[in-house]
C-alpha cells in the first residue's frame, strides 16, 4: 500500500507535506451474513466471518457487520500554505473496536523509515478515550503532537499535577478564574461545534494563565514547564509569586500609548492573579507557585496523560489544526468509499477471513492512491514537464536465466 507513497516522495510531490496526519476508523463491511437466530428452532447459526463483528459509527447510522480499517491519512492545517496529494499513508484491519490505539501506532511507525516529518496527529474522541500507553504516549516517542477532542463529561477541569490544573488538556495555574476554568464544562458537541462569541472570548482569556512550555520532553518523555508569572515576560502579574520570589514593584517606565506592542507589554494590561486571603503560607503552596518551573515526568498525571494535548482547545490554531485535519481525513474516507473501487461494497470483496478480506482492502487502497496521485499529477505538473528518471523511484531488476523458482516446475512445452 505504501508504494504509491514511496512513488510519489520520489517525485517530490510530497516537499509540501509537513507531517500532519489524521487517523480514523472507518467501517469495512463483509458480504458475509452476521450471526442470527434459526426462525423455527430458535437455534443460534454463527456467521462464516467468524471474526467480523458490528463497527458502530458516530452519529444515527445503522451498525454494519464487517471489520474496522483504521486509516492514517496525509493532511494539511489551515497554516500550511503548500500542495500536496492526500494520500493514505497506513492500514490496519481487525475487528471492530478492538486494539484502537495500538492499530493507531502501527500505521505511524513505517512512516520514519520513509523519512516524512512529524507534527500532528488528529484523532476523534474513540482515540482520546484510549489509555496513555496505547495511544497517546507512543504517539509522542514517535514524534506527533496531539490535537483532541472530548466528550461532554470530559471537558473543563480534568485534574491537576504539582498543583498546576489540567484543563482541556493544557496545564494552568491553579488560581486561573473559575468562570474561565470552568468554561466548557457540561457543554453539549453543538456548542463545542459552533462556540459562542461568549465561550470564544472566555478562550481567548484562558490563554494568559496557562503554562508555557519551557523545554521540550527529554528521551524520558519529561517536560518542563513555566509558571506563568516567572520569566522575563510574564503573561499575568501574580502578588503570590512576587512575595515568594522577593519580586519588588517594578518601576514607572514611559510607554508609547500608541504602540499596541509596549501597550500589552506593560504589567498593568496583563490579568492579575488574585490568591486567597489569607494566602496560604509558604509551605503549603503547590509545588507550581513554590518554584519557576515544575517538570511533567512520564506517569506524573496517571491515566489522565491521555487528556493533554499540545494546543489549546478551542483556540484559533486548535480550530485550525483539529477541523482542518478531520475534513481531510473525513475527505479521504469517503473518496474510498466513492470511489470506483468501493472499500465500502461488502460484494467487492468475496473472500472470508481477516487476511484475506486485509489483503483485498489493501489492493483498493494502494489503486486509489495511484489515482489521487494521478489526479493531483495532472492538476499541479504541467503536461509537458516529465517525471525525470532521477525523480522517480526505480527498483533494480534482477538478471533471469530462466530457472523457475524453487518448488515450482518449468511448464511442459506446447505440443
């Protein structure tokens, strides 16, 4: 199924790609009939495909009784400003809703030994719901960052780690405002779908609370992150971090007032963080407000690891990346399924058993990437510029001295 790939990296027709990727599971249904109940006896008659079962789809459509593909497709976020084909970079097939994450990580493994970049991966809710070391966790030792989503008992306040909370996947400070903490909480997908210009602007007043990265994770996953009122440019002014640090008041410097940059600069625009009274005394503080920076060790957040992404959800660049990647992952499945071919016609593919049904899927979509990569070919190289030799992937042709292969007899000759 890769060849196609390989073909086309050769050519150059991937220089615009920048390792974005979306990953999604889509229903493979078998012509086989599922496991029923005999009319007149009651008896129970099991299916021939004895290891297809019924993959669910979100949304109302009925279930379909086959396997699940899990598809890794090449994708661009809204930034990205080259061209490239869409192609199907990974297959896995097994039955449905089964080894989720860990069919995720085996279609992103062979895609370093092709030398393609990494950046994000973007999956739906059925990937976020995976534990850390099936998912999301060998997806960051393979080099993605994570762009989720969440379901409505998932969102706002998920938990916390050295006191800083975790908070739609991004870490904060504990003393962020509650309106804004709590600002997605309880809210239904259609709200997530379409936000509010009021749940927009409660967003956008997250950000200047939330922890910066300091360093990225080390050979051991750990990362390092920095209070938000430490540094040389803090985003918020903090009367707890001053008295602990002995930061005394800063002096009155002049300011342009028509210089929009020294305006936001300047501590008086920036949210002051207001601790309780009476604040709690030194060595009760979390270990976030006790010290600049705090580091995120690999099981530090337990199973809530799966929750933290590397975007601010609902932001602009997480609307960005997250919607722009799903429309293409979406886009890619349903040319399979539009396709000529038809991943989605159980009469396509007769033949029973996983194997055989893996090995027919992956025929449909190694033909349907040859011709994404020809369309795109057509649309983006001009007719008279001809692949050259030296852009296109040769593989060497071995000498024949017509020996027949090992096991096999020559055929006798025609009388």
């Amino acid at each position: 199924m890769l060849t196609p790939v390989r073909w086309g990296k050769g050519c150059g027709y991937l220089a615009g790609f920048r390792g974005d990727v979306g990953i999604d599971t889509t229903a493979a249904p078998v012509f086989a009939r599922p496991p029923r109940t005999r009319r007149s006896t009651g008896e129970l008659i099991a299916s021939t495909e004895i290891t297809a079962g019924w993959h669910h789809s979100a949304g109302n459509d009925p279930p379909e009784y086959g396997y699940s593909a899990t598809l890794t497709v090449a994708a661009r976020t809204r930034s990205v400003s080259g061209s490239f084909p869409q192609l199907a970079l990974g297959l896995v097939l097994d039955p449905p809703h089964k080894r989720i994450g860990a069919n995720a990580i085996t279609t992103l493994k062979p895609l370093a030994a092709l030398g393609l970049p990494t950046a994000f991966a973007v999956v739906d809710r059925a990937y976020t719901d995976q534990q850390p070391a099936h998912f999301a966790q060998p997806a960051r030792e393979l080099g993605y960052k994570l762009a989720l989503d969440y379901k409505v008992d998932q969102r706002g306040v998920q938990g916390s780690a050295h006191g800083a909370l975790l908070i739609d996947g991004s870490l904060a400070c504990p003393l962020m405002p509650d309106k804004l903490a709590q600002a997605t909480t309880g809210l239904d997908d259609a709200a997530i779908r379409t936000p509010s210009q009021e749940l927009t602007a409660l967003i956008a007043a997250r950000e200047p609370y939330l922890l910066r990265l300091k360093q990225s994770a080390n050979t051991d996953g750990a990362i390092r992150f920095q209070c938000p009122a430490a540094g040389t440019s803090p985003s918020v002014t903090c009367p707890r971090f001053d008295r602990l640090h002995q930061r005394g008041p800063s002096r009155p410097t002049a300011i342009d007032l028509t210089d929009a940059r020294q305006r936001a600069a300047h501590s008086a625009a920036k949210p002051r963080v207001l601790p309780p009274q009476p604040d709690l005394k030194a060595d009760q503080l979390p270990k976030i407000c006790s010290q600049h920076t705090i580091t995120i060790r690999k099981n530090d957040l337990g199973h809530l690891d799966k929750f933290r992404q590397d975007l601010a959800y609902l932001s602009s660049s997480w609307i960005g990346t997250y919607k722009s990647v799903r429309a293409n992952t979406e886009g890619i499945n349903g040319r399979l399924k539009g396709h000529d071919l038809d991943l989605g016609n159980a009469k396509n593919r007769l033949a029973h058993g996983r194997v055989a049904q893996t090995i027919l899927i992956a025929l449909l979509v190694t033909v349907a990437n040859d011709h994404f990569l020809d369309a795109w070919r057509h649309t983006h190289q001009p007719p008279d510029e001809p692949d050259t030799l030296a852009d296109t992937p040769q593989t060497p042709a071995e000498p024949f001295d017509g020996t027949p292969p090992a096991g096999q007899s020559r055929p006798s000759p025609t009388p």
